[in-house]
C-alpha cells in the first residue's frame, strides 16, 4: 500500500515549550480548608463551635426549620452518609440547635425520599447563598457543591477523610455523623428556644490568598492532611529520600488518599 505524503499532511513540529499544568481549585472556590482533628470527637466540635462564634455566627437567634433554601440564612443539609430514615432527627435537632433551616443533597430527596424535592441542594436544585451552610454526611459532588459555592462559611462532617467536599470547606470534622451530631447540637443549643432570627445581613467571605510556591519544603495535601517531606520521599510510590515536591512527577498522588498533586499546598516548613 502506497500512501502520498500530501494526504497525510506534514508531521507537527515537537514543542520546545513546557507543558502548563492547570492547577485544579475548589469548586466553592478560595476557603479556609481548616479541619479539626486534636483530641477527642467532643474537643474538636468545642473548637468548631469556637471558630464559628468568632466569625461572628449568632447561635441564640434562629429561623424555621422548613424557610425555603433560597432565604434561609443557615442550612442543615443530609447526605447519603446518613444512612437510614430515622437518623433524619439527627439533622432536625442540629438544624433546630443552630437556628437553620434543614436541606439535603439531590440522591437524599430524590432517591431515597427523606425530604421533599423542593430541599436539596445542588446546581440543578435550590441554591444557598446564605451566611452558614452545614454539610452532614455528603461526599461532595460537583452539581452539589455548585449549588452552596456563594455561602460565607461551609462546614464539612464525613467521616472519609478523603471526601471531595473538605477541600470545598472552611471547617470540617472526620467523623461518623451518628457521634458528631449530637455533640454539635449539644453545643450550639442555649437551652430554650431560639429568639427570631433579624433579617439576613450577608457576611464577607475571607479570601484565602495562597501561599507561592516555594521551590523548596514541604507540602500537605488537602484533601487529607498527608505532609509529603523531601528529606523522607516516597517509599511505596518509588519516590527517593531527597527528591523535591517540584521534580515529583504529575502523576504521583497522595499515598493516604489518592489526591493528586494538584491539590497539594506548601505547608511553610523547610
């Protein structure tokens, strides 16, 4: 078989240029990515609870549990790491605790039935732009997290450290819902009913400016808090003791939970 070059084309000239890596950014967009792990399930909601009262959520005011999505100021929101019906009053009694409203993730309305339709959050449901957006046993999928990308302050509890939606979060906890729930609603409860809740003022969101990347020093992940260590390496990922983040290549991933290096941050130690 006879083929003619001119039917082919010209082969493309190899590019001199290095190729850009896009660096992959959260879908909510700039946050905090703190996550609470000292101590014991109880110690880290004290100290949700301490950094939410410090940017400035007002836990003695409230609004009804059924406000739509669209107006409600706070939102409790259940995922499918709820797990059975009944474990439903779990998100009722911290909805009622922190003064909000009670949402859920699409598979939670749609498939399972739990709350109406008109509950879920996400791209294709109702959208949050309120000031404290409470996520409870959701993963984090990408139509949902579209759908609360405009709130102030998002909270994570999952207990997969891994779970796409810490990195999507200003706070998180790893834990199983069944525990933290109701250390939280313990905690936000003022014994009484809340007083009525004024009108929404909507509060600033602080903008996380990254760090710039240093050429040298380690870096954590975020989706797990994994800290790679030049000095140490990779061992199982076949990464020598010495090799820089920089030189690691775009394929290596987090050896804790798979995230890719995209999603790595420096940590400010040398």
């Amino acid at each position: 078989m006879v083929i003619a070059s001119h039917i082919l084309g010209k082969a493309a000239k190899p590019s001199s240029a290095p190729l850009k890596v896009q660096k992959k950014t959260a879908v909510t967009g700039p946050r905090k990515n703190i996550t609470f792990k000292d101590g014991t399930a109880k110690e880290q909601v004290k100290q949700l609870v301490e950094a939410l009262k410090a940017d400035g959520h007002d836990f003695t005011v409230g609004i009804d549990l059924h406000t739509p999505i669209v107006e409600a100021e706070r939102v409790v929101s259940a995922g499918k790491g709820i797990g059975s019906k009944k474990n439903m009053k779990l998100i009722e009694d911290l909805a009622l605790a922190a003064g909000a409203a009670i949402g859920s993730s699409r598979p939670v309305a749609e498939q399972l039935g739990y709350l109406p339709i008109d509950r879920y959050v996400g791209m294709s449901g109702q959208k949050f732009s309120g000031n404290l957006y409470i996520a409870c046993g959701i993963s984090g999928a990408v139509q949902h997290l579209k759908g609360i990308k405009d709130a102030a302050t998002i909270v994570a509890i999952n207990k997969k450290a891994g779970a796409p939606i810490f990195k999507n979060a200003d706070y998180g906890i790893v834990g199983d819902v069944n525990e933290i729930l109701p250390l939280l609603s313990e905690a936000l409860s003022v014994g009484g009913e809340k007083k009525p809740a004024p009108p929404m003022v909507k509060m600033k969101r602080k903008v996380v400016k990254e760090a710039p990347a240093a050429p040298i020093g380690r870096y954590v992940c975020m989706g797990c808090g994994y800290e790679y260590i030049p000095e140490l390496g990779d061992e199982a990922g076949d990464v020598a003791p010495g090799t820089k983040f920089a030189d690691l290549s775009q394929e290596w991933v987090c050896p804790e939970c798979g995230e890719e290096k995209a999603s790595f941050i420096p940590s400010g130690k040398e």
